[in-house]
C-alpha cells in the first residue's frame, strides 16, 4: 500500500502545475518604476544599473562598461522598453511581480523569467 501511495503522490506532483507568480497590476508597476532607479541582473548573468526617468526616458549602465539609453512606456500589464542599442532597437515587454523590499522579479510575455530588480 507505501508503493502504490508513494506512486500515486509522485504522478500527482508531475501532473500539478508550479505555483504561478503573483503579478503587479500596470498601475502599481507605473508606481514602482518611474522616477526610480534599480540595479539590475539579468538571467545571463549581465548586472547594472537601470533608471526609469519621469520623462519616460531610461539609461542603463553595464557592470561590463557597456550603456545605452531609450525609452519606456506602461502596457501590457508591465513596462515595455526600447533601446537605441541593446536588443538592435526592438521594443520588449515585460510584466512583474512584487518580491517585497524593493525586489521587483520581471517576465517576458510568454511568461519566461527575466530580469531582477532591486531598488536603489
């Protein structure tokens, strides 16, 4: 009967989705962004400093040495940006999700995990 528990508990844990990440409404995210400035690192490994401009423009500073700056709007449920260099100029859209003291988790529309920032 342990068997048959244990196979029937493990098959249940594979069928079961992961607990989904709670995200930021566009209006809170408007609130936690603009204005303010993050350090940042990226799922490559990539860090620096990001700043959201109240003037919906934003600079990024590399800890490689590498900048660019862009602009940033709300929608989609988050920010979108564009860069004069970094992703060749395409725009990109990200949702968030709240981790609490200032780090703020970012995801790409098809729900892949991105960027982590933690507010300066």
């Amino acid at each position: 009967m342990k068997t048959a528990t244990a196979i029937f508990t493990a098959a249940l844990l594979l069928v079961l989705p992961a607990a989904a990440q709670t995200l930021m409404v566009q209006a809170d995210v408007e609130t936690a962004f603009n204005g303010n400035t993050f350090a940042l690192t990226g799922q490559t490994g990539y860090t620096g400093v990001i700043t959201f401009n109240p003037d919906l423009t934003a600079s990024v500073k590399g800890g490689d040495g590498s900048s660019d700056t862009g602009t940033y709007r709300f929608a989609e449920g988050g920010y979108c940006s564009i860069w004069v260099n970094f992703r060749k100029g395409v725009e990109a859209c990200f949702t968030v999700e709240d981790l609490g003291g200032g780090r703020y988790q970012l995801y790409t529309l098809d729900g892949a995990k991105d960027d982590l920032f933690v507010r300066q």
